[in-house]
C-alpha cells in the first residue's frame, strides 16, 4: 500500500524584501494613444527597447519604437500608453522603477498597436537561479530547494510541476533540494549572470511497477446530477469506462485509452513518484484537450483533471479535481459541465 501528497499551488516568490518605495499597480503613465495623428504614415508595429533586467531602487528606461508603413522608424515613448505588472513602479513613460524581486511585465501602447517586454526585477549586481527538479526524466513536485550559503542565503523555495525559481543570488552557494522518499542532494553552483541548474532525484527504495493493461472508470461528482456550472450533466455521461493501456519507462507513464470512439486525443501522462502514482490529463496542453470521446454523432464529451491514486498494482484509485465538459465541438460553449474535486477515478485488472 502507499500514498502521495501533490502540491498544486503555483507561485514565484520573491526572495528580498522591497525597499521603500511607492506603492506599486497597474496605472499607466502617458496619454491615452489614439489611431495615427492625422496625416501620418499608418503604423505598423511597435517595438519595446529596453534591458531584461530591473535593478530594486533603480530606474531603468524603456523606449517604445513605431514603424511607419513607409519604412521609417519614429520614437513614441512619451505619446505612449504604459502599463506595469506588478513588482514595478512607473516614474514616467517608459521609465521604471524596481521594487521587489521575480518576474513581470512592461508594456507600451500607440496608435492601437501594443508590445509588452518580460524583464526580471533583481537586486542590483545578484542574478535569477531556475531549473528543473526531475526523477527519471519526469518532474519532481513540492520538492524543497534551500539555499544553505552563499550571497542571498538562507531561501527556500518549492518545485511546482518540477520547476524553482531563486532570485537575488550570486556567485558559489550550496543547494540543497529534499523531498520524502528521496535520497538528499546537495550541489555546489556558481551563480553568473541568470543561470539554469537542474538537479536529479535519486529513490531511497525500489520504484513501483504499474505497467500494464487496466479496466479505467471515471464517474463524476454526486453534485453534477443537479448541474454546476453551465448546466445538468446528464446521467448517461457520468460514468465513462475504457480500456486503458499503461506503459512505463522509469517514472514516466504513458496511457493509451481504447474502448470508445475518441475525437483528436485519447490518452495522457503520469508518474510514479515514492508512495503513488500522478495522472495529469488536464483539459488543455497548448494543442488538445487529452481525453475526448466523440459520446453521438453531434456531442463530445472532454475530461480534465489531475488525479493522485493509491492502492495496489491491481487497483489504484482515488479522486480526481476537473471537469466533465459536454459541448458540441472542442472550442464552442459547453452545453453542460460539472467540476468538482470529488470526481472518481478507478484503474483495475
């Protein structure tokens, strides 16, 4: 038997107190951009110039460029529209104001045409530390990174879906990254310039084998009977049940979903982390939703969540968080949906 906790926050925590200084916010500084002056070349682009990284308590200065649909190039920066993301202050058009540590947005608006620059706020002369916390090639979650010494130590930080992210660090300090189940690493880096650092878990025991081929039922929530959301879940679609193949390379899990018709997907990913398996089949991965089983000629039926399952190699389950999502067509409105964290999710032979 084993279990798993899953850490399902995200966050980037700043690691240095902000200095004093104005309260940050969205305002903007500039006048409102209208559409071209009259009797200017049309624009056709505009473009931010200005550093990746924002010193805390400095100013730094940001120039917005227009072309001109003649070819030429005009600096609007002081007739544009600014708008800051947060950790930032706005001194003047273009002109910023470092505040406290991690990573934001500036952008810059004329003449209806808008470019907005990702930059880094770090305290003058330290750099960014980021990097992947990974067991067997698939990302490690809620493991702890400490600096333990070094300029900027003592932080703490924790991997979301496998990632840290340190801020205000320099030159060589000691890491130490921790998670239950896993043997402690330590390693020496040097941090020059904005580095990545990724570090590799090793087990303290065996891994589990959950390979294999699995009868997989998913049901929905008891509360989608009475309809969250857009609507009634009807009763037909609360319980789906598929054939379900599991293959497995290290900590990584690959399932292929047979047993029904499937419209552009049907399967997904996890990992066997110590303790419990981690399936993540969320709604959409920047291409596909992952589980989308075409349920009429007319009607699909899309399921996405993240779910944590115990048990044994014969049967794992447990309750999963996400949506039971009926709708014409992948990108038209739903005609009903249910979320809920107390969907069902079973996987037995």
């Amino acid at each position: 038997m084993f279990s798993i906790a899953l850490a399902t926050s995200w966050s980037f925590t700043a690691c240095e107190s902000s200095p004093a200084a104005p309260t940050p916010g969205a305002d903007v500084a500039g006048p409102i951009p209208s559409p071209a002056p009259p009797g200017e070349t049309v624009i056709r682009w505009v473009n931010i110039v200005g550093p990746q990284i924002v010193p805390i308590g400095e100013t730094t200065q940001f120039s917005l460029i227009a072309q001109l649909s003649d070819g030429s190039t005009r600096d609007v920066t002081n007739e544009a529209y600014w708008k800051e993301g947060g950790l930032l202050w706005l001194a003047g058009p273009g002109l910023v104001k470092g505040l406290e540590s991690g990573e934001t947005e500036i952008t810059g608006v004329f003449a209806q045409r808008a470019d907005s620059r990702h930059v880094t706020v770090l305290p003058p002369g330290r750099h960014r530390l980021v990097g992947e916390v990974t067991d067997g090639g698939a990302p490690v979650n809620g493991a702890r990174v400490d600096v333990m010494s070094g300029v900027g130590a003592p932080m703490t930080t924790y991997t979301d879906e496998g990632s840290y992210r340190l801020y205000g660090l320099s030159g060589q300090i000691i890491l130490r990254v921790t998670k239950a189940g896993y043997q402690t690493a330590i390693r020496t880096v040097v941090v020059a310039g904005q580095l990545t650092y990724d570090i590799e878990l090793s087990l303290l025991g065996s891994r589990a084998d959950v390979s294999g081929v699995y009868t997989m039922t998913i049901t929905a929530a008891g509360e989608c009977r009475i309809g969250v959301g857009e609507g009634r879940l009807p009763e037909e679609l609360r319980v789906r049940t598929y054939t379900a193949a599991v293959q497995q390379d290290g900590a990584k899990l690959s399932v292929t979903l047979s047993g029904a018709s499937f419209h552009a997907r049907g399967g997904f990913g996890g990992r066997v982390e110590p303790g419990g398996v981690v399936f993540d089949f969320t709604w959409y991965d920047g291409e596909y939703p992952y589980i989308v089983e075409q349920v009429s000629q007319s009607r699909l039926l899309i399921v996405g969540g993240r779910v944590v399952v115990t048990g044994s190699a014969d049967r794992l389950a447990g309750m999963f968080t996400g949506v039971f999502y009926e709708t014409e067509a992948i990108w038209s409105e739903p005609i009903a949906l249910c979320y809920s964290t107390n969907h069902q999710f079973v996987l037995s032979r």
